[in-house]
C-alpha cells in the first residue's frame, strides 16, 4: 500500500512564511481551512483554503488546497495545485513534501509513470527520505504490471483479431471453392447440352438420311415398274396367233 505519512500536514508546521507576509483575512482564511481539514470536513476546507488563496496566494494556500482535493479524490485539480505551490517555493523540504503528495495523486489516478517523476522530483530535493524511496519502488512495480497487463490485453486482441482474420479467410476459401464447384457444374451442363444438341443434330441428320433412301427406294420401284410395263406391252405385241391345227 502506498505512504503518506502524514505529509498533507508537515506543511503547516515547516511554512517558513511568518505571519506579517500574510493579510489577516487570509491568515484567518487559513487557519480556518486548517481546522476543517484536521476535523475531515475537506470540502469546507477547500471552501476555507480557496479564499486565502485568492486574497494573498501562497505555498501553505496552494498546497493546503492540493490537499484538501486530494482527500476528495479530485486529483487532477490537486496536481494543479501542487505544481502551482512548488512554483512559489524554493525549499527543499517543501518541494519535497509537494511532489512527494503529487506522485501520489498520479499513483491513485493509476498514471504511473507521471507518479515516478514526480516522486524524482521529490528525492532531488529530499534524497535520503525512505518513505519516498518506497513510494517510488511500488510505482515502479506498479507500472511494470500495468504494462505487463497492456501487452496481455494487446496480445488477447491480436489474437481475436488473428482468428477473425482465420475465419474470414476460411470463409472466403470455402466461398472460393463453392464458386468453383459452381462453375464446374455449370460447365459440365454446357457440356451436356452441347452433346445432347450434336445427338440431336445427327439424329435428325439420320432421319434425313433414311428419308432419303426411301424415297430413291420408291424412285427406283417406280422405274422398275416402269420398265416392267414397256416389257410386258412388247412381248405382247410380238405374241403370234398360234395356228388351229
């Protein structure tokens, strides 16, 4: 689990800002916000926090404000803050603390990686504090699974995409080949009727044919009887009257 050690509130007994470099009404502003925040009424706390920051800006307003949205887990508001309170400051142990609350508000926001830098930022200023050493540690960790996720995910997917892809082409073939089988039949019919065409051609070329011949048959049956005839008229009158004897 992630540290925190208590440094929303380190601030408020390390602000090296003295009273006077404050306007009263937001001395009063904050001190306020400081007795919300401790009693966790944080909203009224914000509420407390964003009046003193808006009558006399400061590192304690805007990073006591950082804080104050971080209990409410509105954590790219409270990065805004805390990089507007690091803007305002040149102590270590303040810029520490800030960037040290920063990582964690990248940490919860599942940003690791934003979280990492920032608690860099922190160790530049603070180099030895072990809690942020060991925050820094988990949020290595804590990206390494994140990625390790990502390429899980991203392979799943890959997959999903690789079988889909398998599918269609299988799809695809098994259309291909439908289409082939198609053709063939269809050109296995073309064939067919091509012979059944040249069968009934010869066959009606046969039945001319046969017509043909009866028809010479008849032709030359007449002339035979034709020749028949002129025979028989001949001998018939060359026939003699035979004699009575």
């Amino acid at each position: 689990m992630i540290s925190y050690k208590n440094r929303t509130t380190l601030l408020f007994a390390i602000c090296l800002f003295p009273l006077l470099a404050v306007s009263q009404s937001a001395h009063k502003s904050l001190r306020k916000g400081d007795a919300q925040y401790k009693n966790g009424k944080y909203l009224d706390a914000e509420t407390a926090y964003r009046k003193a920051d808006g009558e006399k800006s400061s590192v304690k307003s805007a990073y006591n404000l950082g804080n104050s949205l971080m209990k409410q887990n509105r954590y790219d508001e409270a990065i805004t803050k805390y990089d507007d309170a690091a803007a305002k400051t040149n102590s270590d142990s303040q810029k520490a603390n800030i960037y040290f609350n920063q990582g964690n508000a990248y940490y919860n926001k599942k940003e690791y990686q934003q979280s990492i830098e920032s608690y860099k930022k922190a160790l530049r200023h603070q180099s030895e504090d072990a809690t942020i050493k060991e925050n820094l540690a988990l949020a290595r960790l804590a990206l390494r699974k994140q990625q390790q996720e990502q390429q899980k995910q991203q392979n799943k997917e890959n997959n999903k995409e690789n079988d889909q892809n398998k599918d269609q082409n299988q799809q695809d073939n098994s259309q291909q080949n439908q289409d082939q089988n198609q053709q063939k039949e269809q050109n296995q019919q073309n064939e067919q009727n091509e012979n059944n065409n040249k069968d009934q051609s010869q066959s009606q070329n046969k039945k001319l044919s046969e017509a043909e011949a009866r028809k010479l048959l008849e032709i030359m049956d007449n002339e035979e009887k034709k020749v028949q005839q002129k025979l028989r008229r001949t001998d018939g009158g060359n026939k003699r009257v035979k004699k009575d004897w």
